[in-house]
C-alpha cells in the first residue's frame, strides 16, 4: 500500500508534526495546540457543520476589524504621512483617511501650524559676537519659525533634528552679519535691517538644507557690550550724545543764520528793484510831462514861459522860510508863516495820538 502521507511517513495514523517531538516549548507546543484545535474543529460527528460556520463568521469578524483598523482621522492642523514597509509614499490633508493596515502601511501625524521659537542668548548667560568695528556685543535673539507648507515630508525625514540644525545655523547666521556692521548700527537704527538679513540668509540655508522649515521672522532681544566694560561704554555713549547734540545745535544755529541771511538779501534786492522801478516810472513820467509841456510850448510860448516859471518858483519857495514885505505900507509887516505850520501839524499829531 503506498502511502499518501508526504512527509513520507511509513503509516497512515503516523503524524507528520511528531518527527522533532523531542523538542520542548516553542514553536512546537503551539503549534500542536493549534492542530488539536483544528481537529476538533473538522472531526465527525453531529456538530461539523454548525462548527464549520461558526469558524467562519469568527474569521469573517476577525478580518473586517482587521480591515477596519486602516480608517484614521487627520484633525485640520496636521498632515499624514503614510509609510509603506518604512518608505513613504504620499502625503495626506485634514479628514478621514484610509492605510493598508498593519503591517503594511503606517501613518505619521504631523501638527504644521504650531509657531515654534528658539532663544539664543538669554538673560542668563552672554552671547559674545565680533561686530565689524572689532567690539564685542553680548547679542540675544529669537527665531520664530514652522513647518513650510508642502515641506512635512521634508521636515521628518531630511533632518533629524530641525528644531537643532534652525538653532545652531541662526546663531551661525547672526554672526556672519553682525560681523559686518558696527556696534551702534546693530544697537541702534540697524536693529530692523540686521533682522530682516539674518531672517533671509536663514530661509535660503533652510531651503538649501530642504528640510521643510518657513522661518517666519527673528527678533532681536538685546544688544549690549560684555559686562565688564559696559559702565565704561556707557560713558562713552553719554560723551557722544552731548557731541551729537552739541552738533545738532549747531547745524540748527546755521541753518537759522543762512535763512537769516538769505532773508536779508532778498528783502535787499527787492528793495532796490522796487527803488529801481520807481526811478524808472518817475523818469518817464518826467519824459512825458517834458513832452507834453514842450507840445504846449510851441503852440503859445510866452504863456508856457510864464507856467513854468510860476512853477519853479512854488517848487523853490515851498521849502525855505518867507519874510512877505507890502511895498505899500512903510512899516514891514512879518507873518511867520513857518511857526503857524509847524504848530498846526503838532496840533495834528497830538489830534491821533
């Protein structure tokens, strides 16, 4: 009779799973535990099929949670990452996801909108930096930054550490641009352009790294000479304050002299320029007058002759004292004509006063 076992046994009650049954514990125990159960379970008798069934809604069950367990939330915060035997293979956005289940896919949940900042240089201890005036600056700053959108990928697995690469290349960063500049600038009104430079040096070395960081802004804390020479500067920060204001007075003493003087000579020359007008107008009005006269005088010379005269004499007389003499009286009769003017217009002055 040939035998149909085929672990090529000799008889057919010999049990294929006995051959290492010297062998104590596990796997061997399990497994002959599992076969009696699956014998049990098939064997003759009134209850196989009920059995049968029963064995198949309980793989049934077993393998609908099995499948069920793939189903994942991801909250409007974060991003999934699925992983596939340790590879990754898609990114994932907010809402109810579904992975291979376990063993064959796995999900990392990343928060990529939480503002993260890193402290450099705290109260505590100094933060000595060479500026470009060869001083030393005891400079505290911070670095505000997050995952970049589209970058989690990048974020969790390009670096493994980003919060510490973000630390050491700020600091680095910082460095090389106060490096360049001097002391009073990067204390004074250079704060905000040495934050905006730091800021863009350290996205390009973070886009360069690709390790999937936005750095949103750096903020400088304090920047300040060591301790031990800080009185001594200080000193000399008051000295340059009294010379500042001491040449800004003088620049306002200038510039009000210069305006000063710039008014002056304006006011001269439109002085003169009016003057120059109004010679220029009389001079015409004379040329006019002459004109005219002269037009006058060739019609009827001997009465011209006698107007002009007349008037010279009024001109002449009008400012001299005048002593009137009666050729027909023998006693010289005096008005003082002079005196009566000069009372009269005393009388009108006094009259507004």
């Amino acid at each position: 009779m040939v035998s149909k076992n085929p672990w090529g046994a000799s008889s057919d009650d010999e049990d294929p799973w006995k051959k290492n049954s010297s062998n104590d514990g596990f796997p061997f125990d399990v497994i002959d535990s599992i076969k009696k159960k699956i014998g049990k379970m098939n064997g003759n008798g009134g209850g196989r099929g009920k059995k049968s069934r029963s064995f198949g809604i309980i793989v049934g069950v077993i393998a609908v949670l099995y499948l069920a367990s793939g189903f994942y939330q991801v909250q409007h915060n974060e991003r999934g990452v699925v992983l596939r035997f340790g590879r990754c293979v898609r990114t994932v956005g907010p809402g109810l996801q579904y992975i291979m289940p376990y063993p064959f896919e796995h999900v990392i949940r990343q928060d990529v909108t939480s503002v993260n900042q890193i402290d450099l240089g705290s109260q505590q201890e100094d933060n000595l930096m060479l500026t470009g005036d060869s001083n030393l600056a005891n400079i505290s700053f911070s670095v505000l930054w997050k995952i970049k959108e589209g970058g989690v990928e990048e974020y969790l697995f390009n670096a493994k550490s980003p919060d510490v690469t973000v630390r050491a290349v700020a600091e680095s960063v910082m460095r090389e641009v106060v490096g360049q500049a001097q002391f009073s600038f990067v204390q004074t009104e250079g704060r905000a352009e040495i934050q905006k430079r730091v800021r863009e040096s350290l996205q390009a070395l973070m886009d360069e790294y690709k390790i999937g960081v936005e750095i949103l802004r750096v903020e400088l804390q304090r920047v300040e000479p060591p301790a031990s020479v800080i009185d001594s500067f200080r000193d000399v920060e008051r000295a340059q304050a009294e010379q500042q204001s001491e040449k800004n007075k003088a620049d306002a003493y200038d510039r009000d002299t210069r305006a000063r003087t710039r008014g002056l000579v304006a006011q001269k020359l439109n002085s003169g320029e009016a003057k120059k007008r109004e010679i220029i107008e009389i001079a015409r009005g004379e040329v006019e007058r002459f004109k005219s006269a002269y037009s006058q005088y060739k019609l009827a010379p001997e009465i011209v002759s006698k107007r002009l005269y007349i008037d010279t004499m009024r001109d002449v007389y009008k400012s001299v004292n005048k002593v009137i003499i009666d050729d027909d009286v023998k006693a010289v009769s005096y008005l003082p004509l002079t005196e009566i003017n000069k009372n009269i217009v005393k009388g009108k002055e006094e009259t507004k006063i």
